[in-house]
C-alpha cells in the first residue's frame, strides 16, 4: 500500500518544478509549461485525496474534471495571446512585453 | 517494499525527471517533448490511483491536444529566442531559492500530518458513477454546464485574440 504521503510529495515537488519555471524561464511558451506542470500536480492532489478519503463520493474526480477543462481553455487562451503579441512585437521575451508596465 | 510501491517511485521519479528537463533544457522543441514524457508519467500515477477515467482523460487532453498546442506555439515563435543567449532572468536564484523553501515546508506539513489510510475494498466503476454525476441536477451539472460555457468562451476568444489585426497586413 502506499501511503497518501507519497502522492503529496510526489505533487508538491512537480508544483515547484512548475513554479520556478514559471519565475525563472525567460520564454512565456516556456512558462506557460510551468504552468500546466503546477496545474497537473493540483489534479494529482485532488484524484489521490479522493481515493484515500472516500472512493464512492465521485467529487474529488468531478472538482479534477473541471480543473481539466480551465486547464484546456488556460492553455488556448495563452497560447493565441502569445502568438498575437509575437505577430505584432516581434518578441516572446516575458521581460520585452512590458507596454502595460507602469 | 511491495510491487505497487516500487512501481510508484519508479514512475514518480520519471516524471519528476522528465519535468525538471522541462524547466531547464534549452531547446523549447526538446522541453514540451519532455513535457509529454512527464504528463504520461502523471497518466501512468492516476493508473495506480485507480483513476482511470482520469488517466485517459490526461492522455488525451494533455498528451494529444495541449502539447501539441505547445509544440505549435514554440514552432510559429522560433525565430526570435534561436536557442542563444541566457533562457532564464537574472533572479532565477531566487526563484530556485523559493521553490526548494516551498517545498520544503511543505514536505514538513505533509509528513507532519496524520493521513487517512487506504480505504478496504473497491473503487467499483468509477467511470459509471462519474458519468451519473456530472448529469445528476442534484450533483454537478451546473459546474458541467459551465465548464463547457468556458470551453466555447476560450475557443472563441483565441480564434479573435489570435486572427491578424487589420492595420498589420
């Protein structure tokens, strides 16, 4: 058996691989990676306590399913800002999208 | 030791691997190949938690649609990173610094908690009772409904942010 410790670890480890590349990657393609890294230790999170609490409650899969679909819509909705600004900037640089930098 | 656990790290240890590559790998081709191998890894951990449904879901939402996505953007904005030049900013100590503070403290929460144990027993057909639910008025589909209200909203939104403006041309 393994203990639901283990899964924690394993999902707070992937959180912070996700979060230093979202802090430290100069590519937003690159940090929208560590994003989708920090969103699948969330699911990680979400399905292993809903094995170890009680398996016939379905809500723990259910609250999982829809953090996949703002997963998916997150993902699209990026992407083509990241496309738009390259097409009219000529950078995908976090630090050079600066125009709204007060 | 039993078989289960071993096939645990095994896997976690894969994944783990597979996304540290991600983050710090410089070509960004090679880092959402390797971001694939992590998220089939994740597949391969919902397996063990009797997750199926989930598992699938991960594989062909993520592996077969996200990442190919990613792959997609990294293609059409290549040109200006050309795999020269410094990938990270000048404070990426820092943000090493924070994520290992992270995770430290809460690898001290997390073994410093007393957890419930396994459930005796079966899971049963999750998939049936997950279908049930989420058209259940009684149980999710609100939330159903509104995620799908979401989905079109993004499709729609990234169609018009990513269409090429007209003064551009």
């Amino acid at each position: 058996m393994i203990p639901l410790a283990w899964y924690l670890t394993f999902a707070a480890a992937l959180f912070c691989l996700g979060l230093y590349a979202v802090l430290a990657r100069k590519n937003s393609v690159a940090i929208l990676m560590g994003i989708e890294l920090m969103l699948n230790a969330v699911i990680v999170n979400l399905v292993a306590f809903w094995r170890y609490n009680e398996p016939a409650n379905i809500s723990g899969q259910a609250f999982a399913i829809i953090v996949f679909a703002v997963a998916a819509a997150e993902a699209a909705v990026g992407l083509a800002l990241i496309i738009s600004i390259y097409r009219r900037r000529e950078t995908v640089i976090a630090e050079e999208i600066d125009m709204m930098k007060w | 030791m039993t078989v289960s656990q071993i096939l645990f790290i095994l896997f976690a240890l894969a994944t783990l691997v597979a996304a540290y590559l991600v983050v710090t790998v410089r070509n960004l081709i090679h880092a959402a190949l390797w971001l694939v191998a992590s998220l089939l890894g994740i597949a391969a951990i919902f397996v063990m938690l009797d997750a199926s449904f989930m598992a699938t879901v991960e594989v062909v939402l993520y592996v077969g649609a996200i990442a190919i996505l990613i792959v997609f953007a990294v293609m059409l904005t290549r040109r200006v990173m050309e795999d020269v030049g410094p990938q990270r900013t000048n404070n990426w100590w820092f943000a090493a610094i924070l994520s290992v503070l992270f995770f430290a403290s809460t690898s001290i929460l997390i073994w410093f908690t007393k957890w419930p144990n396994l459930p005796e027993g079966d899971v049963g057909d999750t998939v049936l009772i997950l279908g049930k639910s989420l058209v259940d008025p009684n149980k999710y589909v609100i939330p159903f409904e509104v995620a799908s209200v979401l989905l079109m909203v993004a499709l729609i939104g990234s169609i018009a942010v990513a269409l090429p403006s007209k003064q551009s041309e």
